[in-house]
C-alpha cells in the first residue's frame, strides 16, 4: 500500500481503530477464516490493522504474522496481543514492496483493503514469493467491483488466489 494519502488516513485512525470497529462483522468474518484455514496451517495477514484476526488465529492453532504498512497500527496489534497474553509477531512491511519474509506460509490474508492497493499484482506478486508451494491467498472484500480484477489477475497465471 505505497499510497502516502491512504496511509496518512490510516494512521490517524489508529487511536479509534478498535473503538469504531464493528465486532460483530470481526466474529462472523473470522469464524468463516477459521473454517477456511485449517488448525496448524501458517499464515500472513497482509494489512493487519490491530492485529485481532491475527491474534484469533494464533488462539485458534494457526500460527499467524501481521503486516501492515502503518507504524501506529503494528504499535496497537502488538499492545492488543500483549493484553490478551498471546505471543504474535507483528511487522512493519509495504506489501508493494519486498517483504522480509521466507516463502513459509500456507495462507495470505487480505481482509477489507484489496481495493487500496495502487499495485494489485505486485502485492499478489510480493506475496507469492512468502507462500509455500501449494500456498494460497484469500481476498475479503465488500467492494462488489473488485472481482473482475480478481477474475483477470487468476487469467494471468496466478493460480494462488482463492477469492472469500
């Protein structure tokens, strides 16, 4: 999320992130993560906001990392995993760009922020190279518009998506 404006924005949400976040939509989305994923697989949430999908996962036997692009929110995911006693990896890192991790994941996660990316195949891109072999990606999102943009990046090869 090279975005500077977008980023902007989500750094000054951080301090009300949780408060505004709607926590019946957090339960009923990672109920169905949790049927997606099954126990003992690892996976990176990509734009992990405060870390709670992280944090549930890891509560759930499925090792987790989050990643996100703002400095203030990887701050908050680590203080929400330090209050509920889970130990959670939390890093600074633009999906846009390299990421620091090894190809070790069975999952990526993107939940609610496919349409903020300025380079939607780069992002895929950089992910693929964190996935294991049979490694996939699942895209949550409530933009309607976005699955002809997922439907073409799957036509040109990138057979780890799986769409939510």
């Amino acid at each position: 999320m090279g975005n500077e404006g977008y980023k902007k924005i989500i750094d000054e949400q951080s301090s009300i992130y949780d408060k505004e976040r709607v926590k019946n939509y957090f339960l009923k989305t990672s109920r169905i993560y949790k049927k997606l994923i099954p126990k003992g697989k690892k996976v990176l949430e990509v734009g992990s906001g405060t870390g709670h999908y992280v944090i549930d996962l890891i509560k759930h036997n499925r090792p987790s990392v989050g990643i996100d692009y703002s400095k203030k929110m990887v701050e908050i995911s680590k203080k929400n995993a330090a209050k509920k006693g889970i130990k959670c990896q939390f890093l600074y890192a633009d999906a846009e760009k390299v990421l620091p991790l090894k190809k070790e994941f069975d999952f990526a996660l993107l939940i609610g922020n496919w349409e903020y990316f300025d380079h939607p195949v780069t992002v895929l891109k950089n992910i693929d190279k964190t996935l294991n072999k049979n490694g996939k990606i699942i895209i949550s999102t409530l933009n309607i518009f976005s699955w002809p943009l997922i439907t073409f990046l799957e036509k040109t090869g990138i057979k780890k998506l799986s769409p939510a």
